[in-house]
C-alpha cells in the first residue's frame, strides 16, 4: 500500500505541476527535500550517538531491566504478542516516557532499538509485526505532557500566556492515543479473523 | 506558570543523572559502555537515509506542485457542515504529512489571529496533541527494513483523524468552561 501512495504522492503531483506551471518549484523540491533529509541524518547521528551510548550504560547497570520489570503489567497488555521480559519491552517503555516528557529526538533512536528487538521476533521480516503496529500507533499518537516546540512558538508570537493550551492538549494527546490503541485491537480483530488473542 | 518551562528543561539532566548515579551504584563502567553503545548510532542513521530522501521527496513534489494547496480548497467547504472552522483545513490535511509544514501553518495562523484567538489555540492544540504519522512510519519502519506496514498506516491517520476532530472540540470546551 505504501508503495502505491508513494508513487502516486510523485506522479501526481508532478501531472499537476505541468498544468500549474509549477514545474520549476518541484524540481528544486525535489533536490532541497533530498538535501534536507540529509540535514535530518546528521542530527540523527549525534542524537543517536548520544543516547544509544546512555542507553548502554542503563542496560550494564541494570536499569532498563528494571525499567522493563516495572512496566510488565502495562506492557503485557498492549503487547500481548511480546515474552515476558523480552527487552523490546524496556527500549518501548522508555521511547513512550521520552515522548510523554516532549523529548522526541530522545525517543527516536529509543524507538529504533524498539523496532530493532521486536523484528528479531518477527516471522515475516518484510511485514510489519502485530507488535511493531501497535507500537507505531501508540507513537504516531503518544501521549505528550509538555509540548515545548508549540509553547515556544505561542511565546514569541507574545501570548500572555503560552501555557494555557498545555492542558486542553493533555487531555486531546491521552483520547487520540485510547482511540489509537482502540482502532489498532479492532482492525486487528478484523484482520486475524475474529481470533481471542 | 513559567516554573514548568524551567521544569520541562531539567528533564534532559535529571535522566542522565540517574543513569550515572545508578552506574555509580552498581559499579558499572560507564564510559566504556557509551563508547560501545554509541557505536551503533553512526550505522543506525545512515541507514535511514533512502527512506527519507524517499519519502521528503514525494512530499516535496506534493507541496511545491501546489496540489496539496488545490486539494485543501477544493475540500475546505466540507469542513463548515461539521462546524469546524475552514482555516483549520489545512492544518488538518497537512499534520499527518509533515512536521515543518504544519507548524509553518500554525504558526502563521497564530500571527493572524493572534495568540489568544480561539482558531490559534485550536491549531496549538492540534499540533501540541498529534505527531507527524507519515514521518513516525517512514523512520520506524525504516529503520528494521519493513516494506509492508500493514494496518499501520490507516488505523494511525485515522487516530489522527479522530485527535485532531478531539482537540477542536475539547479546544471550544475548555476555552468556554474551564479556562477564565
């Protein structure tokens, strides 16, 4: 499916472009987004450097297996597909406290190493587990206690208050997130054929 | 109130404290550990790339063709039979696709109509709430070579479909009731 959005993402919008005259605009779309990706893999260098090498060093000390103990009853209802204190469950727990604290460069590479364990598992290595679907549902919608980028923003454009959304947006990140995890056991009901997990 | 600014900033520190106090406990050797788990974060990143270029590509051509422009007016009057106010449309439309671009468009809707309109506060909120799916599938996915997300895709732009009509509503709400 992604593979024939993408293309007609592409053709699409490049037919469009002859009829707009736009056609100059897409090419250097074209090569400012593939120079902006790159942009984008160097900061991932060092965010990742940075916090895959912490990471290691809550792994020898023993703290993610703490960390994973602590969230077993949580994460064995989400992830019933997972084994008991397989370590995806500790790089899930922390990529989800990284997004709820609004750290999301943090959560990145938490959630890569996530991704990493729960393909380790996976039957077909091409496709997307029932694990790794929930998990990117829950972080498509995560649950976010501060989002700092959005404040900022409200306080250079001289909101009296920058904070006054902070609220409303906890209660709308904590609903979106239930109705992802909702949508994902019920299409996943659908698709498993009805099957009690 | 600014109090949580200065809060959300400790955050960061505080995490890194308490994994070296706990290596300090435990007796761990710390740096070798970050030397060696780093490692792994040059190879990690680099293989995002064609994902990435792939993926920013075709949202690019989306956006400077102006077919995502054409697509938001043609459909922006639907928006007014569910009394959702048709500035959002765009916002609506473009979140799930790309980060930069919505907050572009927050941002300019916030300069507009000023910080303490209920539409700039409604496009906060959306932003604040939801996350840049497309972008989140791409790097995931990415990252462990998967070519067929599966449900992935749907049942998280219809989470963000269902936020985002969340956030407006809970927006009107709070804003009326709540807040004084």
């Amino acid at each position: 499916m992604v593979n024939l959005i993408w293309i007609f993402m592409l053709i699409s919008g490049i037919l469009f472009s002859f009829f707009n005259g736009t056609v100059d605009e897409v090419n250097k779309g074209l090569l400012q987004s593939a120079g902006q990706s790159v942009e984008l893999v160097i900061g991932f260098v060092a965010v990742f450097t940075l916090w895959l090498g912490m990471m290691e060093i809550a792994k020898r000390a023993g703290l993610l297996q703490l960390v994973t103990k602590l969230g077993y009853p949580f994460i064995r209802r989400l992830f019933p597909d997972l084994p008991k204190n397989h370590p995806a469950a500790g790089y899930i727990m922390t990529n989800l406290s990284a997004n709820f604290f609004g750290l999301g460069n943090a959560a990145t590479p938490f959630g890569v190493k996530a991704m990493k364990e729960l393909q380790s598992m996976n039957k077909n290595a091409e496709l997307a587990s029932r694990s790794m679907v929930t998990f990117l549902c829950m972080n498509t919608a995560a649950v976010t206690f501060f989002p700092a980028t959005i404040v900022s923003m409200r306080l250079s454009e001289g909101a009296a208050d920058p904070l006054d959304i902070v609220i409303p947006a906890f209660i709308a990140t904590v609903l979106s997130c239930s109705a992802a995890i909702l949508y994902d056991r019920i299409s996943w009901k659908i698709v498993s054929g009805g099957s009690r997990d | 109130m600014i109090d949580i600014v200065f809060l959300a900033k400790l955050i960061l520190p505080l995490f890194i404290l308490v994994i070296l106090f706990s290596a300090l406990i435990t007796r761990t050797d710390a740096y070798s550990a970050f030397v060696s788990g780093g490692k792994e974060g040059l190879q990690m990143a680099a293989e995002l790339l064609p994902f990435l270029v792939g993926m920013m590509a075709a949202i690019s051509v989306l956006r400077s063709s102006g077919l995502l422009l054409w697509i938001t007016n043609l459909l922006s009057p639907l928006f007014l039979t569910f009394h959702i106010p048709a500035e959002l449309f765009p916002l609506f439309l473009t979140r799930p696709i790309s980060g930069t671009a919505a907050l572009s468009i927050t941002a300019d809707l916030t300069h507009t109509y000023g910080t303490e309109h209920i539409i700039s506060r409604m496009a906060a909120v959306i932003q604040g709430s939801t996350d840049t799916t497309l972008y989140i599938l791409t790097v995931y996915f990415g990252a462990v070579g998967i070519k067929k997300m599966g449900r992935a895709l749907a049942v998280g732009l219809l989470a963000d479909l269902t936020g985002m009509i969340l956030a407006v509503v809970i927006t009107l709400w709070y804003f009326q009731n709540v807040w004084s």
